[in-house]
C-alpha cells in the first residue's frame, strides 16, 4: 500500500508540473519578440493582396514623403501599406503628420532604420554629401525592415504618381487611367531576379526633352574604370545603367541571394579603394547596385519610372510626354519642394500642409 501511496503521489507531482507548463505557455506566447519569428513562415491571409509600400522620410525632407504617400493613396483602391521608414528622433514627427493631416485615413507602419549598420560602408568625401544620409541606404536593407512580403514598392521621397490628365479642351486626347500603384506592383520579375528597375536608357525622344547636357547614363558615370578592382568585373563602360529610386523587390529571392551582404561588400570596397566616381553621378548607392544587379534584374515599364526632373531648373518635358507619365521622379538637385526647379505645379497639387508648421514649400524643413 505505501508503494502505491507514493506512485500515486509521484503521478499527481507529473500531473500539476504538466498543467502547470501549458499555463506559462500560453501565458507567454505573445511575448516572443516579432523579430525573433521565422521570416520564412507563411504571410497571413489578410497580408495576401497587401501591397507595400517602402518610402523613408529625412528630417529635412519630410514634406516631399508626405506628398508622395498623398498621390499614391489618391490614385487606387488597391490595399496600400506603408511603411514609412525614418531616423528615432524623426519617429515621433512623421506619426503627427500623417495622424493630424488628411493622411490620417491610411494604412502605415513607421519602421525605424538604425543607422549602426553602415559604419564603417561609407566614405565621406562624397561630392553630394547629402547622398550619404543614412536614409539613402535603406534600399538595401529591405528583407531586414519589412517582414511578412513576399515582393514590396520601394519609391524614393522625391516622387509622385499622377492622376488621369487630359489636354486642355481636349478630353478625347485623355490617357488611358491614373497612376495605379497597383499596375506597379504587378510588374512581372523574371525567375531568379530579386528586383526591377528602370533602364537609364529609355529615356523620352530628344524632342521631347531639353537641356540633359551631362547626364549620365551608363557604368562609366557611376564606376572608375581606371581602378582594376572594376575592370576586373568584365563590364563594358557603355553598358547602360538603371535607376534605383523606384525598385519591385522579391524579398524571397533577395534574402536566398544574400543581395544585402553582396552591396555591404562593395561598399566596404569602396571605403578601401575608392571605386566609384562620385563626382559624376554621384551614385554613393546606385553604384553598388548596379554591380550587384548587373545583368540579374528584371525591367519596369518605363511610364511607371519618368525621371531627371530634378537634373537641371531648365531641364522641362513637353506637355504631351508628361500626360502620360505614371510616375515623376525628381532626382538630381533641383526639387520640387525649392527653387529653382521645374514642373513643381504636378508636385505641388500633392503637397500636404505640416500640421507642425516646419516644413514649408520655398525651404529646407
């Protein structure tokens, strides 16, 4: 009998230690950390016809995300999240402007990027230096910010998707349909190609655009062939670049490709060797990734990607060409937001106020 006394105690002892356990499991199952999940288990269904949105959003710079956001989200019906990527001290500032502006009706999420994770990547003798602002290197760090996607939009701030334009008087000469981001996210990714871009080389007829005297179009404005690090790459100097402001990225192939290691590679070569040729494009972060991508990337329609309004104040497209554009992109110098620049009236029409008063049209804020 007292055997089976203490087998009997021995059972109850396994019986509550059991029971106990299932309660501290269920107690503590929502507080494993989100980044600690597995980045490859399966999206829920309500994330499925999800389209994200990346686009970061610089102190000084604010004002041109916000207008961005504004046209991309007045254009579709699609299910837009954005993801609204900017510095801790910034974090507070972007959640105001979209909460106490007609922003307030979006979907987003506000991603910090911790600017840690490029020491020791980047020189700083930069003829732009306001290209290696922490922010212009998000692009490269997309699987590690945004989980749960399979492919995501990244737009750089100094753009904006146009509605549906007609010719004064002339409706019939109307395009076809708005800028919908959806069409953009639906841009076809060859098998094996972890990103899309837009060919620096489909630029618009020379009628249809003037004063582009210097830009650059191909690796030579990006890389310095003189160096044997370059040379040794085997691509031709005349080979014509792409644009990375606007990206379709399959995240899954960009993870299985390790793409974020291979361009922290060659920016750590550039720290050591100086490769590439700043003082013409400029390209601090374009550079590395037209090695990484070179001959592995998959194209976007070309409407979908219309830029170098920001090259030059003179730099103007004709009325017509500009009516059919999806997207603008002013990159160079000249924004929309300061003067000098040009076509600043289809910027401007999506410019949403500061609730905060810092940033104003005509300045820096």
């Amino acid at each position: 009998m007292a055997l089976l006394r203490k087998i009997n105690q021995a059972l109850l002892l396994l019986l509550i230690v059991t029971v106990c356990g299932i309660l501290y499991k269920k107690g503590h199952e929502g507080a494993v950390p989100r980044h600690w999940a597995d980045e490859d288990s399966e999206p829920p269904e309500d994330l499925e016809d999800e389209i994200p949105v990346v686009i970061c959003a610089a102190a000084g710079r604010m004002g041109a995300t916000m207008a961005a956001i504004n046209s991309v989200y007045s254009n579709t019906d699609a299910n837009v999240m954005f993801y609204v990527v900017g510095l801790r001290n910034t974090l507070p500032r972007i959640r105001k402007w979209i909460e106490h502006s007609k922003l307030r009706e979006i979907n987003f999420k506000i991603v910090e990027f911790n600017p840690t994770v490029l020491e020791g990547k980047i020189r700083p003798d930069s003829s732009r230096p306001e290209l290696l602002q922490p922010l212009n290197f998000v692009r490269f760090y997309l699987p590690l910010l945004i989980h749960q996607h399979e492919k995501v939009i990244y737009l750089d701030d100094d753009v904006i998707v146009q509605a549906l334009h007609c010719a004064l008087h002339d409706c019939d000469r109307c395009v076809s349909g708005p800028g919908d981001i959806q069409e953009l996210y639906d841009t076809s990714l060859a098998l094996g190609h972890a990103a899309a871009f837009s060919d620096d080389c489909d630029l618009p007829a020379a009628q249809d655009v003037s004063r582009l005297v210097g830009l650059q179009n191909t690796y030579m404005g990006y890389l310095d062939y003189r160096k044997k690090t370059i040379k040794d790459l085997g691509i031709s100097p005349s080979t014509c670049s792409f644009n990375p402001g606007v990206i379709v990225a399959n995240l899954t192939e960009w993870k299985q490709q390790r793409i974020t290691r291979q361009l922290e590679k060659w920016m750590k070569k550039n720290v050591e060797e100086n490769l590439y040729s700043s003082s013409l494009g400029g390209g601090v972060a374009t550079s590395p990734m037209l090695i990484v991508f070179h001959g592995r990337h998959s194209t976007i329609n070309p409407l979908w990607h219309i830029r170098h309004l920001g090259w030059s104040p003179d730099a103007r497209y004709s009325e017509r060409f500009l009516q059919e554009a999806k997207l603008l992109h002013w990159d160079g110098r000249y924004k929309p937001w300061r003067l000098p620049s040009v076509h600043t009236d289809l910027w401007q029409s999506w410019f949403v106020q500061d609730p905060a008063g810092v940033f104003r049209v005509g300045h820096d804020g």
